[in-house]
C-alpha cells in the first residue's frame, strides 16, 4: 500500500485525544486498556479534558497518569473517593473522576466511597471489578466469587467464613446521594457499547446535574485467573455476569423527567 | 490597639486558620479539641469556603490533600487517637510534598487513654508518625496569642516548603482562656505561587502529577534526598525558641507547651529564691533548637528538661548538647498528672543544691 | 502583681462562669489573665472546678498546686482542695451546704459563707455563685466589681438582660457579707 493511498483512506478509529500515545504495561488480555480508552472517549465527547482532574487510587489502575492527558492525584488505597472530595470542593466547575479497583474501593475503601456517594460528591468514579487483587499477586477480593481460588482462597472463597462477593452498585444505588450507578462489562462488543453510554452518563451526572455517578466495570485478569485471554474473557459471561447482573440500578435524573 | 477577646486556645486556632486565608476544614468530632470545627463550622459559610464533617480521620486527612494538591490552603485538626488514624495520609501529604495544616490538641495515651492534656505525642509529631522517614514542621504554642499567631506560621511555612505542618499543642493549652490580640494576616514577600497545583491541564498540554510513587532506578532517593535538603534547609533558617533568664544561669530548664508555661512560674519563684535558672522553650519542634541549647550551655550549664511524659524530648536536648549534663522530670500522662510549678520548682532547688 | 483562686463545685452550678467572668473582667481592666477549667466527661451534675491566674505582667502557669484563694462550693470540694490553700491564703466556704467551717487550719483566712441561703434571699438558688465571686472580688481587689458587671453584660445574652439586677445584687450581697466577717 502506497502513501498516497493511506491518505486517501478516511479514518474510522483513532485514539482518543484525552489518552496519552504510550504502550500499555497491562497483561495481555487485560480490560482495563479497553476501559480507559471508554473513559477517554467520554471525556472527548464532553471537551473535558483540558479542565480534568483525576484521581488514582492503589493497584494496577495507579499508572492512570501515564495513558490520560490530564492532572492526577494520587490517593492511597481506598481513600480516592475523599481525596476527590477535597479536589472538587476546591474546584468545583472542574470534572473529577476516580478510577479504582475492587480490592481499593470495596475493601480498603468501603467507608470513603459510601460516605462519598452519601454527600452527593459531584465527582464520577469508575469502579474495575476483576474479582482480584490484580498488582498484588491475585489474592482475595471482596469481590471474589463463591469457591473461587485465589492465592489466598487456595481451597475456593468459603463464604461461611469469607463473605460474600459485595454488589458495590447495588448497594451504592440506595443510598439517597447517589444520582447514577450502573454496572457493565466490555467482553463483547455490544458490551462495550453499553459500557460507553454507560460512563458517559456518569460524566453527565457530573457535569450536567452536579451529582454522583458510579459505573461498575466487570473486567477480566487473565494472569491472576490462571486463565488465557479468550477463556478469562468467557468467564465474565459464565460465571460474573450471573451473580453481578448489568444494568442501570439508578438514574435519578431519568427518574425524574 | 486592636480589642483584646478572651477565647480559648482551640478558638484562636480556628481564627488564625480563617485569618490566614484557610477556606478548606476537614475534620471529625475528638475531644479536646471540637473547638475547632465547631467554630469553623459557624464562621465559614459566610467567607464563602468549605466544611465538612467527614465520616472518619482517615478521610478528612485524604480530603486534605485533595484540596492541597489542587492549590487550596487546608486544614484538619483531632487529638491524638485521631491523628493516629491520619497517619497514613499524612505520610502520603510528605511524600508528594502538599502542604496542609495539621492540628493535634493533644490528650492522654496510649489507646483511648483520657481526655487530659499530654506531650506523648512528641516522638510521633517530629519523628515523622507514618512510614517513609519524612518530617512535618512541627510548632509547639504555648499560649492563646501563639495558637493564632503560629497557626498562620504553619500555614506560610507548609506553602514555602511544600511540607506538611503541624501545631503541637494539648488540651491545657486548646481548653484554655486568655486574652488575645487578633491582627490581620499579612502573606510573606517570598511565597511562591502554586505552579505545581492542580488545574487541570488546560493549554499547556503537559499533564501534572501529584504523587508519592517512584518505581524507576533511583527515582524514590533523590526524591527523598530531595526532601531531606529541605528539612536541612529548615534547621538553618526556621528555628524558633524562646528564652527567659537564661543570661546567667546556671541551671536551664526546657520544655514546650503547656509544660513551659508552668516551668515558667517555677523559673519566676526560683528567681524570687536567688536561684540562678532560666527556661529555654522550643518553639518549633521540628527544625529543633539544637544550636540554641549549644549556645546557653557553653559555660557548663545544666539542663532540666520537663515533659508531661516519660521522656521523649530530652533525647532532642541530649543529642543535641551530648557533653552536657541533662537531668529529665517528666509526668506520666492521665487526670491529675499534670505537674505544678511548686513541684517543678521542687525539682529546679533540687538540681541547683546538688550543683553547689 | 500576681494572684490566683481555684473555684470547685457541681458542674452546670456556675463555678465554671464565675471563673471565667473573673479572668475576663481582669482582661478587660487591660491586665492579664488565664482561665483554664477541668471537668468530667459529664455535661452536667460532675465535679467542676477551675483556675484563674490574674497579673499586671504576664501569666506563667494556667494550674496552681497550692492556689492564694479558693473558692470551694461543695463538700466534695471542701474535702478535696481545702488542704491545698496556700498558707497566709483566703478559702471562702460555703457554708449553706459545707458543714466543716475550716477551722482544722489557723494558717490562712476561712470565711464561711451561706451562699446558697444569701441567693435564695435574693431571689434564685442559681446566684449563689455570684454571692461568692462578689466576696472574692472585695478580698482580693485586684478586679474592680464595676468590671465584674460590665463582663456579665457582655457575655449574658441579649434576652438575659433582665436577670442582670439580681446578678448585681447577689456581688454586692458577697462583698457586703466579705466586709462583715472581716471587721
């Protein structure tokens, strides 16, 4: 193929503008390449980024300043959803978002990210739920499901003694403060499509009512899992989607029109 | 002369943060020291900033340094327990250098201890409290006037450092009432604007990062190298004491806060006895008055130092002036062991007799 | 010039008002003063008590070990603080609800005073505490009464105003009384 012919080709994928042209360090297989790039896509669509801050919280997800053109904090774990709270307080024309996992935000983090969503923070926070503690070797995640093995669960989550898996989204959606919570998954691509309207929507919250807005992403971690990227990529079919259904679990900017 | 008020300690703290320009209060309820964001509670809507109540310490310190890292000047404040709890972000506020005001109106330990006055904090306010080897700057009021007055010094000197600070005070100190002469604020010529602060990238087109992780070779020592010249910065050019008869004496003892205030009558009814005994008083905690403890004992002086615990500072003073002799009373923390001045003047007879 | 009291009672009975009304008036007289309070974790119905520190130059220490003058409310108190007076120093008991007239020590002036029946006279239970400033104040004279009033109208509320006669007496009540037991 000549130059010229590449020319006169017209474009129809390209990177977002809000993400970094940097290589990935994540695993083969990994989703959160595919939920970063939804993330930027939302904030292209919104003109956002030049005026975003966002927050990065502890575990794979922290190198967020190196893939988004824009300003980072760093949180230690958990505790994203208030250093985000200080941020928006002081800036509050500005977009904050978090971004976090589910060993920061539904462990470490329970009680930041539900008196955050409590408040009614104006802030967006995207929430990558893998059923592990990626960064730290695959142990158990509040997450984890019934009789999965993890480096920690070696014999399978006995939830007599470990809990149950927590359903943040579901959680999140019945508290008064919070104005939109969904869950999604980008293991298809239709999938993936719901999960871009999805984080969008909670950029618009943001943005447009001055309200929480939670996304839920189920994502994979093939290397935790023990697992290939197609088989880890089937599993979020199989056996997460099942026990974490999709779906919008509040918009109260709907419910109210 | 401005009109003197008679507040409490805790309340000149909370005037001296809103005076110096301070529009951003995260805290949680403790005793001794609710004062404070009660009355910022009260006096900050008007001055147009923010308050909020959080649910734990752990996430007012993170709010803090949210607001820090987006340019705001900030503040929380609890007693000790709570600060305990904050020290994960504290940690996290040094190494990615935001400044920020940290209030610790001391009480007893350690555990829940009691809601009395106590210095059992020293070790943890100046040796750094969290993990990583950093320091904060650490300043040590002893009075109502000082609670405003180094509350807007913590405040210029956290800005010009880019290091967290703290007031090291305790609950006689916050409960107490006195007069108080509020003046306005006036910023120092040399602080800097904050060009490293949060914005959002805007224009300019090169993100910016507020962060404490340094993976790449060698990265995380020069930053801590980097910090560690500006705690050596500090000790030159920011140590602050207070001296009181020290000219001839022969005996000199030393102790901050609420301690030196009592040491202080102690001093006066030694004097009033032919005593020849001064007081020495750190000021700032952190850089610690090492030359001025050299300075006052070159002729072979004695030191007393007196704290309201088993001995935490005087390792401060012993290092600092290793050739002299430095004798240690100290009270355990807890209801009813706050010392008095007869007794602290007890002591001062004591070393001074044994001495001639 | 340096002088200090230590005031005991039931906590929510004034001890800590009284106290504080003291240390104010004597910074509004352009002189120096600390109030430092200690109390239990009660709101209310615990022991009370607080030090006032008043001087023409500065105040070291807010807590006295042995204070000038004692103002002691309660039995409790009596029991607890009366052996701590200094010598040559001044406890004023009251002696409406304290049955010990003090008399177990002959190195200090101990003057009983029945502040709660002077209030009742006056006219409520709740002034006893002014009964017994007013007669620190006549002893010690380092604080001009005239101020004591003009610090009580400033920290009562507004809607308060009209118990400030009453107050007023039962200070005049405590320094009359002072005078008597004296001469």
């Amino acid at each position: 193929m000549s130059i010229e012919n590449v020319e006169a080709m017209k474009q129809v994928f390209s990177r977002p503008a809000s993400l970094n042209a940097v290589q990935t360090h994540f695993c083969p297989g990994c989703q959160h390449g595919v939920i970063h790039r939804l993330v930027a896509q939302a904030m292209d669509a919104f003109d956002i980024q030049a005026q975003t801050i966002g927050v990065a919280s502890v575990g794979c997800s922290v190198f967020l300043y190196g893939y988004f053109g824009i300003d980072v904090i760093e949180a230690p774990h958990g505790r994203a959803p208030a250093v985000a709270t200080g941020a928006k307080r002081v800036h509050p024309q500005r977009p904050v978002f978090t971004y976090q996992g589910d060993g920061d935000l539904a462990a470490i983090g329970t009680s930041e990210i539900i008196h955050c969503a409590n408040r009614g923070e104006p802030i967006t926070v995207i929430f990558v739920n893998n059923t592990t503690y990626g960064m730290t070797g695959g142990q158990m995640a509040p997450t984890t499901l019934p009789s999965q093995k993890t480096s920690t669960s070696p014999y399978g989550r006995n939830t007599s003694k470990d809990g149950y898996p927590i359903r943040m989204t579901e959680l999140l959606a019945g508290l008064e403060g919070t104005a939109y919570a969904a869950r999604v998954a980008v293991d298809t691509p239709q999938h993936v499509l719901q999960a871009g309207k999805a984080i969008k929507k909670a950029f618009q919250t943001q943005l447009r009512d001055n309200g929480f807005g939670f996304v839920e992403v189920l994502s994979t971690c093939p290397t935790n899992w023990g697992m290939n990227p197609v088989d880890a990529n089937a599993r979020v079919a199989e056996e997460m989607i099942p026990y974490f259904p999709l779906g919008v679990f509040k918009d109260a900017a709907a419910q109210g029109e | 002369m401005t009109k003197r008020l008679f507040v409490k300690g805790n309340e000149a703290v909370a005037m001296g943060a809103l005076e110096a320009g301070c529009r951003y209060y995260f805290g949680y309820p403790i005793t001794p020291q609710s004062d404070i964001p009660e009355y910022i509670a009260r006096e900050m809507p008007a001055l147009g900033g923010e308050f909020i109540q959080a649910e734990s310490e752990i996430a007012s310190i993170n709010m803090l340094l949210g607001a820090s890292a987006c340019g705001a000047r900030a503040m929380t404040s609890s007693s000790s327990p709570g600060i305990s709890l904050k020290q994960e972000g504290i940690s996290y506020m040094a190494g990615s250098e935001c400044p920020g005001l940290i209030v610790n109106i001391c009480r007893s330990g350690p555990g829940l201890g009691g809601i009395d006055a106590s210095q059992a904090d020293y070790f943890q306010a100046t040796k750094g409290g969290g993990h990583g080897g950093y320091h904060l700057i650490v300043l040590a009021p002893s009075s109502v006037q000082e609670m405003y007055d180094l509350t807007m010094l913590a405040f210029d000197l956290s800005d010009r450092y880019r290091v967290p600070a703290m007031i090291l005070a305790d609950a006689v100190i916050g409960q107490m009432k006195e007069a108080l002469e509020p003046h306005p604020y006036v910023a120092p010529d040399d602080l800097q604007p904050k060009d490293w602060a949060l914005i959002g990238p805007g224009e300019r087109g090169v993100n910016k990062v507020v962060k404490s992780l340094y993976l790449g070779d060698g990265e995380l020592e020069q930053h801590n190298l980097k910090l560690h010249r500006k705690y050596a910065e500090m000790q030159e050019k920011e140590v602050r004491y207070e001296g009181y008869e020290l000219d001839d004496a022969e005996l000199v003892v030393t102790a901050y806060g609420s301690t030196a205030r009592i040491a202080h009558t102690a001093v006066r009814m030694a004097r009033q006895q032919g005593y020849k005994v001064g007081l020495l008083r750190p000021i700032t905690l952190f850089p610690f008055p090492k030359e001025a403890y050299k300075h006052h004992t070159a002729a072979g002086q004695k030191v007393l130092c007196v704290e309201l615990n088993t001995g935490q500072m005087v390792d401060d003073v012993r290092l600092a002036v290793p050739c002299v002799e430095v004798e240690f009373y100290g009270r355990a923390p807890g209801a009813g062991s706050l010392p008095t001045p007869e007794e602290l003047f007890a002591q001062i007879r004591l070393h001074c007799e044994v001495r001639s | 010039m340096n002088h200090d009291v230590f005031m005991a009672g039931f906590g929510g009975k004034g001890v800590l008002l009284i106290g504080n009304l003291l240390a104010y008036a004597t910074i509004l007289e352009g002189n120096n003063a600390s109030y430092f309070p200690a109390y239990g974790v009660e709101k209310r119905g615990g022991a009370a008590n607080c030090t006032v520190v008043m001087s023409d130059t500065t105040v070291g220490s807010p807590v006295v070990g042995e204070p000038e003058a004692a103002i002691l409310m309660n039995p409790a108190a009596m029991t607890q603080f009366y052996p701590r007076v200094r010598r040559g120093g001044l406890a004023l008991i009251n002696s409406s609800l304290i049955e010990d007239d003090g008399s177990s020590r002959t190195d200090l002036t101990a003057i009983a005073i029945p502040a709660n029946d002077m209030a009742l006279e006056i006219g409520d239970s709740r002034l006893v505490n002014m009964v017994m400033l007013g007669a620190y104040i006549e002893y010690s004279k380092f604080v001009r009464p005239e101020t004591v009033k003009e610090a009580l109208k400033e920290v009562l509320p507004e809607r308060n105003h009209r118990f400030l006669p009453f107050n007023y007496t039962a200070l005049e009540a405590g320094a009359a009384y002072l005078r008597k037991a004296l001469a």
